[in-house]
C-alpha cells in the first residue's frame, strides 16, 4: 500500500454527499469530524483573546487590589498574629515582592502543610514541561517538519506540518527517544519532590500545633461490635494490636438520632427569619403596608390566610419549639444506645501511631482502627455505617458515575463533532453555511472560544455532584471525601475527553471501514486489517490535537478570572445593591473563601495528563502548558497567601494520590506513543517503548516503600521511635475525649437571629411572639430583660434578637464566635483552637455562643462615645438595670467580639452585677447555670441564677 493510499481515510478532505439525507449526513461527519478546519486562525485568536484579556484582568487586579481588602486580601485582616501574612503597600505592584519571596520554610507557618504541598506541586509541574517544552522545541518539531513526506505536507498548514502523521522510517526513532526522555523527566520530577514533601510533612508532624491537638494522639475505632460497645470494650480491642503496654483514654459514639436533623432544621428556620426580616426591615422608617406571609406547610394546624400565614409569627415561633425539642433530645442522649464507632486516646502521640501502625492491617475483634482525623474533618453521619453498608453505598455511588458518565458522552461527541469544527455544522445546516462562508475569520475566533469554553462552564458542575456523591458513598472524613473527588474527577476528565472526545470519531471511522471492506466479500480478518486501526486513531489525534492547545491557551484566562474574583465582586455588589442580604450574609461573605483543592488538582492533573499524550502528536501543546503552570504558579501563590483558606487541614494528603495520577498520565503518553509508532512502523518499534511501563510500575512500588509509611506515621514503634517516645516527657494533663470528640450536635451552639441595628428601634412593634398573652410578667429574651409589650407601655429596647450595627457587620468580629466558626479555615487561627472544638454550652448576653479568646484580639472599629437615650428601667430586675454611661465594672478584661464600645448598652449590659467570672477567669454568661462548664485546669463549675422558665433563650442553654 502506498504512502497515499495509507492517508486514504483521514487525509483528504471530506464533504458528505449532496444526496443523502441530513441524517446521513450527520453520521458521515460523526465519522469523520476533522477533516477540514479553521485551526490556524482558531489558534492565533484563542492566544489573542487568553493573554490579551489575562492581561487586562491582572491590571484591573491591580487597580482595584489596594481599594478592596475585603475581596483581594480578607486573610490579612482576619488571621491571628501567627498566621497572618506579610501586610502589602498600596502601589500597583507591591503585592508582587511579598509573594516572591515567601518561602516555603515562612509559609508552612502562615498558610498550613496543605496550601504549601499545592505550591510545591504547582512548581514542580512548570518545571517538568519547561523542560519538556525545550525538548519538543529543539527536538521534536525539526524531526517532524524535516522527517514529513515533502510530497503530502505541501499546502498543508503548520499545526499538520508539526504532527509525525507524516513521517515513514528511521525518522519514528525519535518518538521512542522521545518517549524515554519525558519518562526519565517525570520521574525525575516526582522523586525529587516526594523527598521534599516527605520532609515538611515531617515538618508538620514536629509543629507545635500538631503536638498540641489530641486528635494527634488519638485513634478512631468503626465497626465495633455490639457487646464491645463501651469504654471498657474499646480498652479491649486496643489491648490486642498495642505494644506501648500505655492504657488510653476511651470514648463511644453515642446515638444522637435526630439531633443532627432538627439542629439544620433550625438553622434553616433561623436564616429564613433573617431574610425575612431583611426584606420587610430594608428601610424601617417606611414599612411596607402589608406583614411578610410565606405558604403555610402542610402540617401546620394554625390559623392561615389564603394559606399563607404570617412570616415572622411563623417562623419565631418555629424556631421556639425547634429550641426546645432539640434541649429535650440532648437532655435524654445519655440514656440512647451506643453506636459502633469510638476514640482512644493516649498521653502521647507515638503512642498513639505506634498502635496505629500495628493494626494498619488488622482487624481485631472485627473493627477498623486508624488515626483520627480533626473533629471537625469528620463526617458524623457516615461513622456509624456498617461493612455491608459502605460497600452497597459505594456500588451505587459506581453506578451514578457510570449512569453520569453515560449522559455526558453524546454531549460530549456533539461537542467533538460540530463546535470544535464549524465547518462539519454548516454541511449539516446550510443557512450557517452561508454565514461561515461570508464571515470566515470571525467565525475562526467563535470555534477557537466556543468548544473549550462550554467545556469548561460544563465542567464547573462536576465537583459539587461528585461531592455529593462521595458523602452518600460512606467516605468517613471530609479529608477523604475530597481524594476521592479528585479521583472520579479525574477519571470522568480522562474518560470523557482523551477516550470520548479524542477517539471517538476514529472508532467510528473504523468500524465504516471495516464494513465497507467486509461488503467487498472479504472476511472478517482481512477487513480488520485493511481498516488500519493504528492509522486511524493516529490521524485523528494529530488532528484534534490544534483544539487541546486552544483550550489549555484559555486556561490561562482561568488563572487571571482567579486572581481577580470576578465572581466574587459581581455577586457580592449585585446581591448588596438589588437584594436585601441579612447582617449574616454579609459578615459571611467578608470571610475568607476556602480553597478547592480536589477542583483546582483535577484541573492541574487533566492538564497534565493532555500535554504528556499530546506531546509527541503536537509538541506546541508543551510550550502552552509549561506557559499556563509558570503564570498560574505565581498567581495561586498570592491567592493561598491573602484570599483562600484551607477549611480542613489534611497534613498532605493529596500527594499520594497525585503521584499516582501522574504515573498513570506517563503511562496513558506511553500507549498514545506506541500507538503512533506502530501506525507507521513494525512491532519493534513498540517493544522499545514496552520497557517504559515497567519501570513506572517499578518507580512507584519503590517510593510507596521508601516513603509512604514515613508520610503517615509520626512513629511505628522501631528502636529509634522508642527513644523519641521517651524524649516527648511526662503527659500532660488528661484532656475530657469525651466532649473533645463528641457528636457536634450535643454541644453545637444555636444560633440566634441577627438583624440590622437601624432597624432595632422599629422591631419590637412589628414582634409579636409570646408577649401578648404574658402581660404582667417580666420576661427576659436572649439574657436582657425587657417588659412585656402592651399599646400603654414603652417599647422594650431589646428583643430576642441580635442587633449587628453597619460597621461591624465584618468577619473579623466574628472569626471566634462558635456560630461562625466553620467559616475560618484550619490555617487562619490558632490550631490549637480550630483543631478540637470545646464544648460550648452556654449563650453570652448577647444570646450567642462565647467567643474562645484570641491571642490576637479582633481588631475593632474606631468609634466615638455616643451618648445613647435613656431608658424606663422602673421595671426592670435590679440586677439587669444598666448605665449606658458607666465604664466597665471592676477590673474586668477587654472584651473581645463585636461589641466593645464601652457606651453601648449592649457591652455594658452587666456592668453593675460586679465581676461575675468563671473560676478560670472567663466572663460568665448568664444562661450557663444548668450545665457544667469544662474550664481550662479540668474543674467543673454550676451557675445557680435563677431563670425564667417560659423565656425565649432558657430552652437555648439546655446543651
């Protein structure tokens, strides 16, 4: 067969048949979508349009940066003295030598192992394709331009002349060298950093804020059998995989059953009343004429008006019962059954691992025993799932994938089929024809855009469902959930794309051929053969190769829309300006957004894994790649540094599974590679590549041996860790497991409505609740007395509510509050306070969860003593009257959080009740009467103040 002839099915260009049917037709183009192309100039505008608008989104960046803290650095106002970044000038440009010289050493302190890892990955992969960008320049494309058929590659344009798809003899040698080098190259790459890595991992288990946590020293324990279910059961099943001979400190799961439920019920209800609240509040010197009504639920027996009730009755009194029914259940959880899940602790963290090493491949007594992970990483629900559970949950998480999977792809083919060639569309439809024909060049810059930009919008959605798949798969930790979230994203962006996308029109091709050849009265064998599988596939990724390196150009948009958080500002401005947010929202929306690591790996990963496939096939996808990883470097740098945080501290963890995914990339360029060669050459060809597999295999067995089990465990109980063991001291005091790591939901603070302060004159009037039909009686609403309502009296001036004045409505007044604790990232405050959550049981005056003290306070807003209207306080228990004017009494601290004026009523609720003070030395609230308090030495103490039963917050402190 001639060199001719071998192009035959992909080189010439192709036009359907006039005569055949628009259905047809579509199947021919299915068939054969590339064949002609508007690439050259898709290429030159897709580059135009990603570093002409980069361009501009950084300069914009620039100009807004020093305007908009808020936005463009939240974690410098809002981390602690120890993790707070470099502060930056105002200049265009001064946020640039910060970012440059931070190094890893100074951010390990500020951002967490994490974000570090991420950076050093970020690195690691510019200087793996700069390399192999050097090499595709100075050796791949001149073999490729000067090794082609001088006799098929004339005319043709230069993204064709740079494929081997025209290259016939010794000259596919040098995809084989090729081969061998990117492999030598990435396994370079990789050892070098698993050493680094291995070190700040090692790092971080020395840090003072790792030897500080418990969760350090303490084992999870699943699956435990239902006579073991006790403290002394789980003693038991430690005593058979511990060779320490130290005896821990044990806890079991209790069965909090539908405590998670009405606590989110709650919350709903809460942010609910808010936005009603909002809404009918936004101008409260001119309230709308009408009362807010929302749709009666089904269940609800109240009195209804065209089946809508009153919003702000409704909800309250929601709200109330939800209050109380969630203090009856944490009030009889000790009395439910215990779960079969639990923790032990022990006095020091080599102790801890030790066991954990030993039973790594264990079972004892049928349970699961591992390090545990930080409370909060957690996910409670899952905990409590059984063996068979699990595996049935995770076969029907495979067959959700596979059923999204299977959705996508002819999306995904009509994607590949028309977009990526417009001229395939207008066979089809002969009114666009025309159009292209008379607008070529601008339709070169639509097809250059449209594809790899409705890919990536497409691809924005499967993070959150995969998310959500994973937790209903049984995933036990947020941590692992987020692996395994990078794992089926990569795996559905490989499939979809280098499987789908990229081959999916030359297994079509080939099967035409096949019967084609078949209708000659061949057999089967033969019309195999003559159908030039290898060809096939071959020509077709040489000719989709020109969109992968439009679309990775527009990758670099990415990294710019990024930096300027173009989402971000016009969201916040849009909802600010037409929508009316709740003090909630907006103080939610000042904290510092958490970073998606398994999204940001995924995307990292995939393009990885096009450049290796694609390097030999079209060598400029290198270039454009090592470009992408050098700009986004820098950018994600400043981004983890000042805007993100990490929510859940993981200690590195992602890094085994980006190695692996790297190793199966090489392998996946390895096979696109032998595929190439064996199109063109003979077998032997193939079997120099075969090698490369081998030792990739061999590589990874080697580091998962040298490295894996130094990665996981801070000792494993050999000679040298029992001289470490010894060397860590006497233990220091015996924390309480029990509520360190205890359900959420029994100690979870509840929340209480916030409402503007501009409106606080207006709401008692339009409140009604529970004062009506308790005249006569005083009340006291979110631990401030007030009188009740009647048409003769004074307006109360407070209500069960949380007033939030303008100035304040701030993250950075809030980031200790338990209620907005899940905002701040493990890397934005104190470990040893965001790692292992105390119970907090009590509410503070301002009917909100205490605030844990900073060693860093909150920075407040400057403001002027106002001397605020008094009050009638004739009414009002001598012990609750206020002197709006009076300083603090006695030789109390400076009070930290979002009231510290010292004129206003609310900071000074308490002033003449004298220094009522907990015995470790914490301002007392004063619904904390009923429960123990766990205070810093482990004592317990009992506030006896007396309260009134029928309040809004005394079902509040029942914790």
């Amino acid at each position: 067969m001639s060199a001719a002839q071998t192009l035959y099915p992909r080189q010439t260009s192709f036009a359907p048949d006039a005569n055949l049917s628009p259905g047809e037709q579509v199947l021919q183009l299915i068939a054969n979508p590339f064949q002609t192309s508007l690439q050259t100039g898709a290429f030159w505008a897709s580059l135009a349009t990603s570093l002409g608008i980069s361009a501009g989104l950084a300069l914009l960046f620039c100009l807004i940066r020093p305007r908009n803290n808020v936005v463009y650095a939240p974690r410098l106002k809002n981390a602690d003295k120890d993790h707070a970044p470099p502060p930056i000038g105002k200049g265009l440009f001064s946020w640039v030598a910060p970012v440059r010289q931070a190094s890893e050493p100074f951010l390990m302190e500020k951002i967490g192992v994490d974000a570090v890892i991420f950076l050093r990955v970020t690195r690691m992969l510019r200087n793996m394709f700069l390399v192999l960008g050097l090499i595709g320049i100075a050796i791949m494309i001149p073999i490729n331009i000067t090794q082609g058929n001088r006799a098929i590659t004339d005319g043709l344009d230069a993204f064709a002349i740079m494929t081997p798809l025209f290259i016939f003899g010794g000259g596919l040698w040098a995809q084989v060298v090729m081969a061998w080098l990117m492999d030598l190259v990435v396994i370079y790459f990789l050892w070098f950093n698993y050493r680094r890595i291995l070190k700040l991992r090692r790092a971080y288990l020395e840090s003072p804020d790792y030897q500080r946590s418990l969760h350090a020293r303490t084992l999870l324990l699943r699956d435990i059998p239902g006579q073991l279910r006790n403290n002394e059961g789980i003693a038991h099943v430690i005593d058979e995989v511990n060779p320490t001979g130290a005896v821990p400190r044990t806890t079991v799961g209790r069965n909090v059953k539908v405590l998670p439920d009405l606590i989110e019920e709650h919350e709903k209800a809460v942010r609910e009343l808010e936005s009603v609240l909002a809404k009918y509040l936004k101008n409260p010197d001119k309230l709308p004429p009408n009362r807010p009504m929302i749709k009666a639920p089904g269940k609800y027996r109240g009195q209804t008006s065209g089946g809508k009730v009153d919003a702000i009755d409704y909800l309250t009194d929601r709200i109330r019962a939800l209050e109380m029914e969630i203090s009856d259940v944490r009030d009889r959880v000790d009395n439910r059954d215990a779960m079969s899940y639990g923790f032990a602790s022990w006095d020091q963290i080599a102790q801890a691992h030790t066991v954990a090493f030993q039973a790594r491949s264990k079972r004892p007594q049928g349970t699961k025993i591992q390090l545990a992970p930080r409370p909060n990483d957690l996910i409670w629900d899952n905990l409590a799932l059984s063996r068979a559970s699990r595996k049935a949950k995770r076969i029907m998480n495979g067959v959700w994938i596979a059923v999204l999977t299977i959705i996508w792809t002819p999306i995904n083919a009509g994607i590949a089929v028309f977009l990526s060639n417009l001229s395939n569309l207008a066979l089809v439809w002969p009114a666009f024809k025309s159009q292209l024909e008379a607008h070529h060049a601008a339709w070169s810059i639509v097809q250059g855009i449209a594809a790899p930009a409705i890919t990536s919008l497409v691809y924005l959605l499967l993070p959150s469902i995969f998310r959500r798949l994973q937790v209903r798969a049984g995933d036990v930790t947020k941590t692992e959930r987020e692996r395994h979230v990078l794992r089926n994203l990569y795996s559905f962006f490989t499939l979809n794309n280098l499987v789908v996308f990229s081959i999916f029109s030359a297994v079509w091709q080939y099967v035409t051929i096949v019967i084609q050849y078949n209708k000659n009265n061949n057999d089967l064998w033969t019309s195999l053969r003559e159908g030039q599988f290898f060809l096939v596939i071959t020509t077709t990724l040489c000719q989709i190769s020109p969109f992968w390196v439009t679309w990775l150009l527009q990758r670099n948009l990415g990294a710019a829309t990024d930096l300027a958080q173009l989402w971000q500002l016009t969201y916040v401005w849009f909802a600010r300006t037409f929508m009316s947010p709740t003090p909630r929202q907006n103080i939610e929306w000042t904290a510092p957004p958490a970073f998606d690591y398994a999204s940001y790996y995924n995307y990292f990963l995939f393009y990885a894994t096009v450049a290796l496939c694609y390097a030999t096939l079209q060598p400029i996808v290198l270039v454009v790649t090592a470009l992408y990883f050098t700009i986004d470097t820098f950018l994600k740098k400043y981004l983890l540094m000042y805007v993100f945080v990490t929510k859940t501290e993981s200690g590195g963890q992602f890094w085994v599974t980006i190695f692996n995914r790297m190793i199966f990339a090489t392998i996946l360029s390895n096979v696109v590679i032998a595929v190439v060669v064996k199109a063109r050459g003979e077998w032997s060809l193939v079997a120099a590549i075969a090698p490369l597999l081998v030792i990739l295999i061999a590589f990874k067995w080697y580091c998962m041996k040298a490295f894996d089990l130094d990665l996981k465990y801070y000792a494993r109980g050999a000679a040298q860790d029992s001289e470490r063991m010894a060397a860590e001291g006497k233990a220091g005091k015996a924390e309480r497991i029990s509520s360190k790591f205890g359900h959420p939901a029994l100690y979870q603070p509840l929340m209480t409505p916030m409402v503007h302060a501009k409106a606080r004159h207006v709401l008692a009037e339009i409140y009604h609740g529970r004062l009506n039909s308790e005249a006569g009686q005083s009340m006291t609403f979110s631990d401030i007395a007030m009188q009740p309502m009647s048409e003769t009296s004074k307006p109360p001036q407070n209500v069960p509510f949380e007033f939030v004045p303008e100035a304040q409505q701030d993250f950075q007044f809030y980031r200790n509050r338990e209620d907005f604790r899940s905002e701040a990232g493990d890397d934005l405050l104190s470990g040893s306070r965001a790692q292992t959550p105390a119970p907090s049981i009590g509410k503070n005056e301002f009917g909100s969860a205490p605030s844990t003290r900073d060693s860093s306070p909150a920075p407040t807003v400057p403001r002027q003593p106002v001397h605020r209207k008094q009050f009638d306080q004739s009414n009002v228990p001598a012990q609750f009257r206020v002197s709006p004017a009076a300083p603090p009494a006695g030789n109390l601290e400076p009070r930290h959080g979002p009231y510290t004026d010292p004129y206003d009523d609310r900071a000074n609720l308490l002033g003449s009740a004298g220094d009522i003070r907990t015995p470790n030395g914490e301002f007392m609230a004063l619904d904390q009467f009923r429960t123990p308090i766990e205070s810093r030495d482990g004592s317990e103490y009992h506030d006896n103040t007396p309260r009134d039963e029928l309040s809004y917050d005394y079902f509040r402190s029942k914790r």
